[in-house]
C-alpha cells in the first residue's frame, strides 16, 4: 500500500503533548514496516488544533486522492479536537489510517473524534466553573492586587520566555524543511518562496521573506550557542 504521511505540532503545545515530530515519524514509519507500505510524501503542519484552516492538510489529501493512496496520521488527535471536521476530511473521498489505531474504522474514527472534543469540553467547562467559584468566594483574580505586583513583574519574564520556547519550538520543526532546500542550491529568496508555496507560516503567522528565512537561520545558530553555554556550565563535556 502507498502512503501520504500528515504530521501536526502546536506551536503552543508541543511540549505539553509529548508527541513532536519525531515521535510521529517514529509511529508513521512503524506503521509502514508493519504493512511494508511505501510513504510517497509527508507534509508538516505547524498549527494550533484549534484551528480549522489546515494548508499542509489539504495539499496532503489532494496528493493522497490524487495517488490513490492512504492519509497516515501518527494519532488521531493531530487533526483536530472537532467532530465534524473529522467528518468531512472521512467524507472527502480519501482513506484515513491512524497509527496509533491501526485496526480502526471509518466508524472507531468518528467515535475517537467524538470522544476527542468532548474531552476538550469538559476541560474547558471545568476551568470555567472554578474560576466563578473563586469569583463567587470573593477572591481576586488576575493582578488587581497590588501585592502581587513583584508576581506579576515575575510572570511577565516567564512570558516572554515561553514565548521564545515557542520561537525555538517553530524554528525547530522548520529548519530540517529549510536545509533540505537549501541542500538543492537555492537562494534565501527561494527557500522563502518554496515555504509560502508549501503553506507553511512563519512562528507570527505570517510570510516568509528572505529575511526572515536568514533570521530563522540565526535563531538556530544561536540556540545552539545556548545550548553549548547551558552544557558547560553544567560541567558537561561538549
């Protein structure tokens, strides 16, 4: 059998999840060896599950439709926490295999689905519900205290901080795309190019320009660089 392999990270909730890029590659190639199936192509989406607009996604169905082959996803809930978007990808006339259910069907994939978002409900309703019960008791939420203004100078700091992870999270899962260009000779302008082709967005959503593919070049050197720093000063060897 042919396969065309989708692999989703949240910017947001890579770390969270436990399930990179690496993991589901891992998963996806476990799945072919199983079958001895042939992968055709793997596209990478790096979005929020949150969000329905799927470029990588449609690419990845029209070449799988398009090949007669299989849509391998590495588990389920990298699609989406969202019933009736898993409809209407099963609806569109292209095989669905997930692998970390290989044995499912069209109906076990609506079933997980259903189960997938209502877990997302609950969730939510139950933060909803203590934070009107601490409402209710009287109790200050956010920073309206000024007692708590060292906290929130403090958080402020761990903000920006999650917020670089994230920049180092994004850059992460697109530079082995981007060398892979660049392995073919082409310019920044065309690696850009490629990327806004592939649907790919920058870490702020936006396009790529060759500028900001030369940044993301120096966001790697300098992670690196930090990383090298963070070794030593634990006294590991490098």
């Amino acid at each position: 059998m042919r396969f065309v392999a989708y692999l989703r990270v949240s910017t947001d909730r890579q770390g969270k999840s436990g399930l990179g890029l690496e993991a589901q590659r891992r998963a996806v190639q476990d799945y072919l060896t199983a079958r001895n199936g042939e992968m055709l192509a793997e596209y990478v989406e790096v979005e929020s599950g949150k969000v329905n607009e799927r470029p990588q996604l449609a690419l990845a169905m029209a070449d799988a439709k398009r090949a007669g082959a299989v849509l391998l996803i590495a588990k389920l809930d990298r699609l989406a926490r969202n019933v009736a978007f898993i409809a209407n990808l099963l609806e569109a006339g292209v095989e669905v295999a997930a692998a970390d259910l290989p044995e499912a069907n069209r109906f076990v994939l609506h079933i997980m689905a259903a189960m997938a978002e209502e877990e997302g409900r609950m969730i939510s309703a139950r933060t909803k519900a203590a934070l009107a019960a601490a409402k209710a008791r009287g109790v200050s939420l956010g920073w309206a205290m000024p007692s708590r203004r060292d906290e929130q100078r403090s958080a402020s700091r761990k903000g920006v901080q999650a917020t670089t992870r994230a920049a180092d999270t994004h850059a992460s899962n697109i530079l082995p795309m981007v060398r892979q260009i660049a392995d073919s000779g082409a310019s920044l302008h065309q690696i850009a190019a490629e990327l806004n082709r592939r649907g790919i967005n920058t870490a702020r959503g936006g396009k790529w320009y060759a500028t900001t593919v030369r940044n993301l070049m120096v966001r790697d050197a300098a992670t690196a660089l930090r990383f090298a720093e963070n070794e030593v000063a634990q006294g590991h060897t490098i």
